[in-house]
C-alpha cells in the first residue's frame, strides 16, 4: 500500500499518511494498547480537604461545597510577579521574562473526566474557561497569549489522575498559534475566503472525515491528521475568537468535544490524550478576522522517532478516512 505526503493548507507542513506500516490494519495498533489504570481516591491531592495543592482563586458554587474550583499551579511554569515582562538580548539570542499566569481548574468527581461529564457540568466548565480567560486577557499587559488544554493520562503529561484543565497565559504568541496565524493570513489574501471554513465547507461534501457534527459545531479527522485518531472540533460559523462564541454555539462545540472523546474512549480502548485550544491572541482584536478559533485533540498512540524528529514530517499509520470509520462506529 503506497503512502502519499500530504501538505497542511494552514501551517505548510507535510505529513506522511503511511498505513502501508500496520500490514494488520488499524486493529493490531488499538489490539496492543493498555487500558488506563485507575488511581485510588485516597491519598489524591485534590480530593482531601486539608491539603493545599495551591492557592485558590475560584470555586463553584461556593467554597465548602464545590463542584469546580481553579487554583493557582502549586509549580508552575510560569509566575505573576511583575506587571510587564522585560525582553532583553543575550549574545546572539533573544530572551523573555517568564512573567505570566499557571492556573488548573478541577471538577470534583475524581473519575470522571470531561467526556463523562453531564452536559450542565461540561459547560460549566467552558464558562469557567472563559470567565478567566477574559479576566486574563482584559486585566494583565503581560498576557499575550492564554492557552488552555487538558492532559489525561500519564502518556499525555498528567502527573496527577484527577482531572483537572490548565491555562497559561504568556507574554509571547506561540510558534505553533504564530504558523496558523500566518497560513491563515495568506490563504485569505490569495482566496479572499476562510481557510477552515473552506475546509469544513470540503469535509461535508466528502462526509468520510466527519465523525460528528450538530446543529453548530461539527467534529472530524483531518485530511492532514499528524497522528492516528487525532480530532478537530470547529464552529461551523466563523469566529476568530473563543471569547466571542456565542453561548448557544458554546453549547454544540460542547457537545461535539464530548462526543469526539466518547468514540475514542470506546473504539480505542481509552487511550491517554490531550487537547487544547486554538484560539486569534488576546491583543490587537481587529486584527485577526481571518482566523477561526477550534480545538485539536490528540491521542497518545503513536510517539515520533528519527524520522519525524529529523524532518519534521510526522508518519501517520492510519489513513484518516479509516480512522474516521473506525470512532463512527
């Protein structure tokens, strides 16, 4: 089986579809994967009232009996303490005051993770999200960028099993956000149109990719997936902003992120996973109207080697028409 490079519209990145590497078919790579196992509640940091896993900035909805609560990162990647982050040069390189904000949001129930949340629960916690973002973005200089995403399973970088959201907000826009920015940029100077919408626009004309979608927000494989199984979950309305969905849009986004993470619990095994969103920065908000805020989600299956680390060019063994079949059911 021949495999094809295929290049991404937005970042110009190629991938490599190689299903011709699984002589057994997707089946023998889901047949080798182990089940996720289950941390005791005892002993769990965010379970006993009487540790204190950080300092608390937020509980729902209140603070003895709370369903949600977002903490500052006991160790976090970045710190708040300066109003302005100072750039400064060193030799030839140029470097940042890792001046910022490290915050976690956890739900209560220790094993139910966000795909097995009730749909009250579930979006709660995008408000939840949102509220501190825009509280982030409108009362912080130093904020250039808030990135927000979900690690589940030690695979996927969760040093704890409770799960829990993070957000960093920093003082840079990241290279990865920067990339899409820029393709974006340029397919809307050449076309004059949305390079995600017309993605969307392709993906429901073919209807092989599409794994599920409502009313307002739809969920698929992309055509240029970098890894086995991976997700995108769009509004199907442009907006560049995720602070400026509005909330009945919300609602389906929801809807279609907690479905996507149900098919791959079922039809994968439950494998480990992040995702994380992709949303136009914080400043310079008439800026970016060309973009369209989605969400990625990236399941821990396949781990990049020489190849991929040397070229840059990820090898992704499933074809994503296959893999969309296979999370259809």
């Amino acid at each position: 089986m021949n495999s094809d490079l295929r290049q991404d519209l937005v970042s110009g990145d190629w991938v490599m579809i190689a299903p011709g590497r699984l002589p057994k078919g997707p089946k023998s790579l889901i047949k080798k994967m182990e089940k996720r196992k289950r941390s005791p509640k005892k002993g769990c940091v965010f379970c006993d009232p009487k540790r204190e896993p950080g300092k608390l900035l937020f509980s729902y909805p209140n603070k003895t009996d709370w369903q949600i609560k977002i903490i500052e990162n006991k160790y976090p990647a970045v710190r708040h303490n300066k109003k302005h982050a100072r750039f400064f040069k060193k030799g030839p390189y140029q470097l940042v005051e890792g001046i910022g904000h490290h915050e976690v949001l956890i739900t209560k129930d220790h094993d139910k993770n966000f795909a097995h949340l009730n749909k009250e629960e579930a979006v709660r916690v995008f408000e939840m999200f949102l509220d501190r973002y825009l509280t982030l973005a409108n009362n912080d200089p130093c904020c250039a960028y808030v990135s927000i995403f979900h690690n589940w399973g030690e695979k996927a970088g969760a040093s704890i099993y409770h799960p829990h959201y993070q957000m960093i907000a920093i003082p840079v826009v990241p290279p990865d956000v920067s990339h899409s920015l820029n393709g974006s940029e340029r397919f809307f100077k050449k076309h004059k149109k949305c390079v995600h919408c017309e993605m969307i626009k392709y993906e429901k004309k073919e209807k092989k990719r599409i794994i599920y979608e409502n009313k307002e927000a739809i969920a698929f494989v992309p055509f240029i997936a970098r890894e086995p199984f991976e997700l995108r979950i769009f509004p199907k309305k442009h907006f560049p902003y995720f602070e400026d969905t509005p909330n009945e849009i919300l609602i389906d986004v929801v809807d279609a992120l907690q479905t996507g993470l149900l098919r791959i619990e079922k039809q994968l095994k439950d494998p480990d996973y992040n995702f994380f969103f992709h949303t136009a920065p914080i400043k310079n908000k008439n800026k970016y109207h060309f973009y369209h805020w989605h969400i990625e989600v990236q399941p821990k299956i396949s781990i990049s080697a020489g190849f991929e680390l040397g070229t840059g060019i990820e090898i992704t063994v499933v074809d994503p028409n296959e893999a969309a079949k296979i999370l259809r059911g």
